[in-house]
C-alpha cells in the first residue's frame, strides 16, 4: 500500500470481476484475468501439467514485465518447471521472475502469501537453490548454451546471470572460452561467477573461482549453500591433472552425496556420478563401479545416468551382480574423517533438473 495515496497493486490473477466506471477500461484485461486465476488456482492444488501451459501463454505477454500479474506468471512458470525438472528452461522463467521482484511497486497484503506461485530463492542473492549454475555435458544442456535468452530486458543483474549460466554449459560442452568478466557487487552474481570460475579450463581462473569458494566454505554454510560451494570445489579439483588432487575432488563430492542427498538431490546424485566416473578414469573399477550402480539405484530417473560416460558404462553393468565389497577406506581421503560415503541411507525419488 503507498504511504501517500492510500492505493494498493493487485494482480489480475485476483480479479474476478470489475465494476463501476473503470468497468470498460477492464474489460479488455478480463480474458487475463480469467487465464491468470485458472492457471494459480490449478498450481495451489498441485495440477502442475494443467497450469503450465496457460502460464506459458501468459509469459509471452508477461516476461520482461514488472509487477504482482508479471510476477504471479514468471512465478508460477518458474515453479512448473523446476517441478517436472525441465532447469535449462527454468533459468528464463527465474530471471524473469528476479525482474519483477525488482519493480518496487507495492503489493497487496497477502497478495503473495500462496507457494503456488512464489518459488523458494534466496532473499540475499535471489538465487533458487534448486538451479544451481552446475551442469553435465548432455543434449538440453548443449542446446541451452547456444540459445540466446534475451536476458538484457529484464535488467543487468539478470544479463549478467544469463550469461554465466550459459558460459558454464559450454564449459562442459568443450568450449574454452574466457570467464565473462565481473564487474557486478551483486552477491549472487559474484557467487554464480565464482562457482563457474572453478570449473574453467584455463588454469588461473580456475584458482582464483577455488580459492574464492574456499574461503566461503570456511563460514561453514549449511543447506544448499554448501551443497553448491562443495559440489563446485570437487568438481574444480577433478579438472587437475594430479591424480592426488581428483582424488581430493571426489571426497569432496561424496560428501555432497552423504550429507546433502535430502536437500540437494539433483547434486547428490551429479556428484555420485562424477565421482564413480574419476575413479574409473584413475584405475579403481570396483569403487567406480559401486559408485555408478549407488547412482543408479538411489538415483532413479537422474539425469546422470544418461550422461554418456555413465550409459556406456556397459562393462561395469554386467559386473553390478558380482561386485566385490569396497572398503571405505578405499574412497577416503586420508585427511577426511570416514564418512561412510558408500552406505545408502534410505533413498528418495531425484528429479531431473534438465530440460
């Protein structure tokens, strides 16, 4: 509500009808208005595949706008798609939706207290903790970094996103190319920027990512926080050469299976996959075997098990059956405390975060 006009902002999502002498001036929007409230009020009972495709149509009208309809609708769409684990499509709708929470307009009390349309980000950074800038070399993935998503119209935080976002699924598509450079004090940008740093081909930028995700983990964040820093510090140091340092990388991302399968689950499971895959490259069969069948078996439906290195592990596949029992000492780096890594707590159902 405006302190100076006494007038509040309500999306039409919340409009059923309108009377008076505004009645004909409103008429025109009452097709949105009917759209907007069938597609929310189908997301607040859980009927994602019937909402999806009216906020879809609403999005193209939608995206780059500000205010509650604006938000209601990249919302929402966010939200769909996160859901049925479509992420590279998820990435538009998020910036979109980080666009119309930049507007400023106030909104009416209560206006946005319904999940079903607010997607769960960070109130420091505005990122989604379910769309972490991580990726594997697959299909959607390679499509994603080639397709441009027009980011500048919702703003230079965005744009700035979009770009690292993409700039890190070429980096696992084979391109090397140099890190976009950060100029943005935006805490989320600069922590988007660090994450894809550490995975960089080339060697000075991968530290300087490091060694920034390092010092962040010394705070000893919890959640997806540290699922993300440490997922992207195992994955940065499977880029050396140095047999010692994979290894270091692997301990790193069993953690991220051990105590982030909950939470994270998408990067529980990229981690599991990433790891069994190192330690086959350095020799260790039955540990890597163990590994991707953990993948498989925890995991189901994970986007990792149709990551080629992982599907045309068919020697491993016919070994699953007769697997000799790993010792955890085997996956244990000598400076990290055992973290019974391979035990399987009890499991739960990934969804696939790629489109």
């Amino acid at each position: 509500m405006s302190s100076l006009t006494g007038e509040i902002t309500i999306g039409w999502d919340r409009v059923r009808s309108v009377s008076g002498e505004h009645a004909e001036a409103a008429s025109e929007y009452m097709d949105v208005a009917d759209k907007a409230w069938r597609a929310t009020s189908r997301l607040e009972r859980g009927d994602i595949a019937a909402a999806e495709p009216l906020l879809e149509e609403l999005f193209a009208d939608y995206a780059g706008r500000q205010g509650p309809t604006a938000s209601a609708v990249c919302g929402g769409l966010l939200r769909c798609r996160l859901e049925r684990g479509a992420h590279t499509l998820a990435v538009g709708a998020w910036l979109a939706w980080l666009h119309t929470r930049d507007d400023g307009t106030p909104a009416a009390p209560g206006s946005e207290s319904s999940t079903a349309f607010s997607p769960t980000t960070d109130d420091e950074t505005g990122l989604a903790p379910e769309l972490p800038p991580i990726w594997l070399s697959l299909p959607a993935v390679r499509v994603f970094g080639q397709t441009p998503l027009n980011a500048d119209r919702f703003g230079d935080r965005a744009a700035e996103l979009a770009e690292l976002y993409q700039h890190a699924a070429l980096l696992e598509s084979g391109q090397q190319q140099p890190m976009p450079r950060l100029e943005s004090s935006d805490p989320g940008v600069r922590m988007v920027w660090e994450i894809v740093a550490a995975r960089s081909p080339i060697e000075t930028e991968r530290l300087t990512g490091r060694r920034a995700i390092e010092k962040r983990l010394k705070s000893e964040p919890i959640g997806w926080t540290d699922a993300w820093l440490r997922t992207a510090l195992g994955r940065s140091l499977l880029r050396e050469a140095d047999a010692e340092q994979q290894r270091r990388g692997v301990i790193e991302l069993l953690r991220v299976r051990v105590e982030h399968e909950r939470d994270a689950p998408y990067l529980a499971g990229l981690a599991l996959a990433e790891a069994a895959v190192t330690m086959r490259s350095l020799g260790d069969d039955a540990a890597a075997s163990l590994l991707r069948r953990e993948l498989l078996d925890t995991f189901p439906g994970h986007p990792a098990s149709t990551w080629e290195p992982v599907s045309r592990w068919a020697a491993a596949s016919r070994r699953l059956p007769h697997e000799p029992d790993i010792q955890p000492h085997r996956l244990t780096h000598r400076r990290t405390p055992d973290t019974s890594a391979v035990a399987r707590p009890e499991s739960e159902q990934s969804r696939s975060p790629h489109g």
